[in-house]
C-alpha cells in the first residue's frame, strides 16, 4: 500500500509541476526551477511534514470521536428497548416453559403410547424379511 500511494503521490506531485511550469514559462526547464523544486521538497519535509501529519490525526481524531458519538447516540434506543424488552421476555419464558411441562405431563404418556402402537402395526403390516 505504501508503495501505491507512493506512486500516486508522485504522480499528483508531476502533474501539478507540469501544470505550474506550463503556465510560468511554457515548459522552459531552467536551473531556478529545479532549484525551487528541490527547496520546496526540502521545507516540506523538514518544517510542513510534522505540522501536517499533526493537523491530519488531529483531524482524523476528531471525525472518528464525531462518529463514535453518533454511533451511541443511534445505539441509545436499541439498548433501551433492550432494557424495557427483559421482563416481558423473562414472563414468556417461564410462561411458555410452564405449558410445554403441562403438556408434557398430560400428553407425554399417550403420545409415547401412540407411538409405539403405531410401530407396532407398522411392523405387523410389513413384516421384516428373512432369507429362509
């Protein structure tokens, strides 16, 4: 990634070159060009590069605690209805887990019964078979 960003910054940077030096002096290459170029290479690494990688995170550290503050803001009522939401769901739970027992207790024998009567006649109806 480094090296792709690289190659764009380079590109960016000859292109806005090309363009100044096209409308300073027709893509005339003289010795104080190159000597500006190399000068404002020089002052930006060495004086605006800190400041601007400062301003950058400054910035950076700014938008992500904007979003962090929105995203609680938009979780806010979904922890709420979550809250609200316990007590009811705690009812239904015991509710539902006393009528499955209930039927269980009534149900669960005959059920059983019913089941083995009917592999019974299952079994009488179609006979295993035998080689004999």
């Amino acid at each position: 990634m480094t090296v792709v960003g690289d190659l764009i910054f380079s590109a960016a940077a000859l292109f806005l070159l090309f363009k100044f030096f096209l409308k300073a002096n027709h893509l005339d290459f003289r010795f104080y060009i190159v000597w500006g170029s190399v000068l404002g290479l020089f002052l930006y690494t060495r004086i605006l590069s800190r400041i601007t990688l400062w301003l950058f995170f400054k910035c950076y550290r700014f938008i992500e605690a904007c979003l962090g503050l929105i995203l609680l803001v938009l979780k806010f009522p979904f922890k709420v209805l979550a809250v609200l939401m316990r007590p009811p769901y705690a009812v239904l739970r015991w509710f539902s887990l006393l009528v499955f027992r209930i039927a269980e207790a009534f149900l669960g024998k005959p059920l059983t019964k019913t089941r083995k009567t009917m592999i019974s006649f299952w079994e009488r109806l179609f006979p295993p078979r035998t080689n004999g």
